[in-house]
C-alpha cells in the first residue's frame, strides 16, 4: 500500500496494543476494551471491519479490514466515505499463485515500473486489477461488493476456480498478492490482513482500505483512528501485536 516516508507520521509506543502515541494519552473506552487479537478474530469471522496499524516507523497507516467474504456494497460504501483510500483485495500467494496473478511491477514492461525507492518496504504488492463478469462498469458499490465476494470465495477454493472466466482485467478491483512466507517476509498490511484470517480460519482473502484525514490530506493518526474505532464499536490493533502473537 502507498505510504508516507517513516518520520512524517506521530510515533507509537511498540510495547503497547495500542500504540499510544508518544505524549498523548489514550482514548478512553477504546483499545484497552476491545484492541485485542481475539476481539479482531471474533470480528473478522462476524463479518465486520477491524482497523489495523502497520507502524510508525513504516507507511504508518491505519486501514479498514474486512474478510472478503463479508463486504457487502454498505462496506464499500464505508470504505469510501469513511476511510477514503483504495479498496484493495489482499489475497495469499499460494491461492494467487494458483490464479497465475503477477506482481505488477514483474508484469508490465515499461522503464517506469523499475530502480522504486519506496522507503517503507522493498516491493510493492500490488497485482493485477479485476471486475467480476457479472459486473457492469465495476466501480459502483455494488459492482465492487460482487467482485470482492467472488474472490472471497474463489479463495476458499482455488483449485477449482476458473480465475479468467470468473474476472476480467482490468477492472475496479485492486489486487495484492502476499508475501510467500507471510509475516516473515513482509510486514504491510497485506501480510498482517492475512495473517488474520488465516488465524481466524477464514479463506485468504482480506480487504484492506486507508484510513485518510479530511483535514490534512494525510493519513489519519493512530489516536484519531482509535477515536473513531471507539465511536463505531470496532476493533483496533496495532500491527506489533500481530506480529508479536504470529511472526
């Protein structure tokens, strides 16, 4: 996922759940009550939204995560308005691998996709763009809630998933292929999405949106993010617990 450079974003404190950020007091009623790997878990398997933090020190971005399973075209239209970033499809390399889905940089020919410095990872994970068959023009909340679900689903069974004649490229959908050896390789959102639903016992297959700030353009801070999962009754983690409880 795009980022800012490390520095640009509030620090957080790495032996805490919840991040707090450096000279700022947690939000009261939030993390410390529901910020916790088995309150995500129960959250991912209901079908609702959690917000996970990666760190401080790299994008420093909280997004949105769903299963892809459970995104319905109201939770695109969340994404939307109450994230703001792209809606993207994380899927694990294994099952992308099964689909024959690219990195994207490894797929385009082109002097632009080379020598990226993007001084929060390596690599990105993007691949391919998708619709679904069944979709019209793809963008629509509806459109885009068919297509997630049916790579939710085509996750779940990769091997008898017919990926060209299920989707078309391109499409609305942005997709991510994880890392082969998940959090031991990469920690972005991708990794830590999917590290989630595999502990969860769910297809892999997460949707993950940035959470943005109307005011500043920029990402939206760790203690705002938690504001508002205090607000909305979701779950927040910071992406060190993940990585604590799976890597």
């Amino acid at each position: 996922m795009t980022g800012q450079q490390a520095g640009a974003h509030p620090d957080t404190d790495p032996n805490t759940d919840e991040g707090t950020e450096t000279g700022a007091e947690a939000v009261p009623g939030s993390s410390s009550e529901h910020g916790s790997i088995d309150h995500a878990l129960q959250a991912l398997r209901a079908g609702e939204p959690i917000l996970v933090h990666d760190a401080a020190d790299r994008e420093g971005e909280t997004d949105l995560i769903y299963h892809a399973d459970a995104v319905t075209p109201d939770a695109v239209a969340r994404m939307r308005n109450d994230a703001g970033g792209l809606v993207c499809v994380a899927l694990g390399h294994d099952v992308a691998e099964a689909f024959d889905l690219p990195f994207y940089g490894e797929a385009v020919d082109h002097p632009a996709t080379g020598d990226h410095d993007l001084g929060y990872d390596e690599r990105s994970s993007f691949s391919l763009t998708v619709n679904h068959r069944d979709t019209y023009t793809g963008i629509t909340d509806a459109d885009r809630s068919r297509t997630i679900r049916a790579l939710g689903e085509a996750a779940g069974t990769p091997a008898t998933t017919d990926f060209a004649s299920e989707f078309r490229v391109p499409g609305h959908v942005h997709l991510l292929k994880g890392a082969p050896e998940l959090l031991a390789q990469r920690e972005g959102h991708t990794e830590l999405g999917l590290a989630l639903a595999a502990a969860a016992d769910l297809p892999p297959a997460v949707v993950v949106c940035e959470m943005l700030d109307d005011e500043t353009g920029q990402a939206r801070t760790p203690a705002d993010a938690r504001v508002y999962a205090d607000t909305h009754d979701v779950t927040y983690i910071e992406g060190r617990t993940v990585l604590d409880r799976f890597a």
